[in-house]
C-alpha cells in the first residue's frame, strides 16, 4: 500500500509514457499470479443465499458508468449520453467536484434525460482513506457536494474503498468495489458481482456528530441501527442481506447505503 500511496503521490511529476511502462511492468508481474480469479472470478457468480433473482424474471443486470475524470472528459458527455439514447440505455456519469469547474448544464441535460449522475470525490490524486482525519475533512465537502449536485451516489477515485467509513457519507449507494482486480492499486475484490448491504459500526465517530473536532454548521446524528430483515425482505433484497447505515431522510425514517462491485 506505501508503494501504492508515493506512486499516486509522484504521477503528476512522472511523463505519461513511463507511466504506462510501469503499469505493464506490474502486470506482467501478476498475470500469472493472479490467473486463478483473473479476468474472472467463477465464484463471484454464485448469489446471495436467498436470492429471488432479478425483477421481472430477468436473466441478469448491465449497469453502465463514465468516470468524467477531465475537462475533456465532461466535453463529451452529451455526445456520449446522445449515444446511449440512441441505443435505449441510460448509465451513470461520474463527476469530480474541484478537479473542473462543476458542469452544471450537462448534470441538469442528463438528470433530465433520465441518467444517473454521481459524485467522483473531490480530485483524483492519492488516497481518500489515507487517515481518518483527513477522510472526515474531506467527508464534509463531499457531503456539501452532493447536497448541491441533488446526488446520493458516490464512486472513490482510483477505487481505494473503506466500507465501514463510507457511513459518514450522505449517499443511497457507492460503487467502489469490483468483484476482482489484482491490478487496482487496492486490490482486495469483494468476490460477489451482485449488490450488497455494508453493514454500520457500532462504535464510529460519523463526521455528522456534534462531537468531533471539526466545526459543522448543521450537525445531524447518523443513525447506524440495523435495519430489520423484514424490511430487507419487503424491498427485494434477501433476507439475510448485510445491513447498511441509516440517515436522515424527509420520506422515510431510515435511509441506507447499498454498494455495488464494478465486475470486470
């Protein structure tokens, strides 16, 4: 992870060409390593024990998703959601909130337009989950963006994820897990290609306590309760699910978090 954290630190200063030479370098390290869970992991198919399966006696789901990750990036968007409709798909477009000034029109065209807009964190350098200090300072500017974007879901840059801290973002769901990738800076797959509740500590200091260091002008409690299995049960989701975290919601006492594996 050291290795991982100096790299990220240093890519702005290193020439993309070299870049792309020591990503090779790693993969050829690892392909052979890896072969057994790479491209695929066949457990990773098996569902949830007490699956019922997709709406409608559906086979299976495609979710598709854009990470914008560049001012040339977010010139495309139209011309790619444009595609889409074309083809009857609507997918999820990924914004990072201080790496380009917000694109407030292509958020309004493609909410609008029926797609899924997202938050990408706030740039796309090193490791949101590097400290928990510097998780919470950041938490309260994500928090602020996805309340003025009008958005619940999130994606980290560079796929770093810490499932039990995620409870201190105001999000519906977050999709910065994969079933497998040995390549990812973080490597540690989630070894499921289906949704999953991401169960609350009991012992967590939420960045929406009072009770932390940081000064929050509209303090909230998160409350991070198990929901019951019957209400898993009554919305589609298996009865013995993981739980998420609750929070506060104008329609409904309890709001939880749902994460998704990107598979590869």
């Amino acid at each position: 992870m050291f290795l991982n954290s100096l790299y990220y630190h240093l890519k702005p200063l290193i020439p993309r060409w070299l870049q792309i030479q020591i990503r090779r370098q790693i993969v050829r390290r690892k392909r052979e390593k890896y072969s057994h869970v790479w491209p695929i992991d066949e457990r990773a198919a098996k569902p949830p024990e007490g699956w019922k399966g997709w709406p409608d006696g559906k086979k299976f789901a495609l979710v598709l998703t854009h990470d914008v990750e560049t001012i040339k990036g977010v010139e495309r968007v139209t011309r790619v959601a444009e595609l889409e409709k074309k083809l009857g798909f609507r997918s999820s477009f990924n914004f990072i909130a201080e790496e380009y000034p917000t694109p407030h029109d292509q958020i309004k065209y493609l909410k609008e337009e029926g797609f899924e807009v997202g938050l990408h964190g706030l740039n796309h350098n090193g490791n949101l989950f590097e400290s928990r200090k510097k998780f919470l300072r950041q938490a309260l500017r994500i928090n602020q963006y996805l309340k003025d974007w009008g958005v619940t879901g999130f994606r980290t840059p560079i796929m770093y994820h810490n499932l039990e801290w995620i409870h201190d973002l105001n999000i519906e769901y977050d999709s910065s897990t994969f079933d497998t990738d040995p390549f990812e800076p973080q490597p540690d797959g989630v070894g499921t290609i289906f949704p999953f509740w991401v169960p609350a500590p009991h012992t967590q200091s939420s960045v929406l306590s009072p009770h932390n260091e940081f000064d929050l002008s509209e303090p909230v409690t998160c409350n991070s309760q198990p929901l019951p299995a019957e209400a898993l049960a009554q919305e589609g989701a298996p009865s013995n699910s993981i739980n998420t975290s609750e929070r506060k919601s104008q329609d409904a006492s309890r709001k939880r978090s749902l994460v998704t594996s990107n598979n590869s």
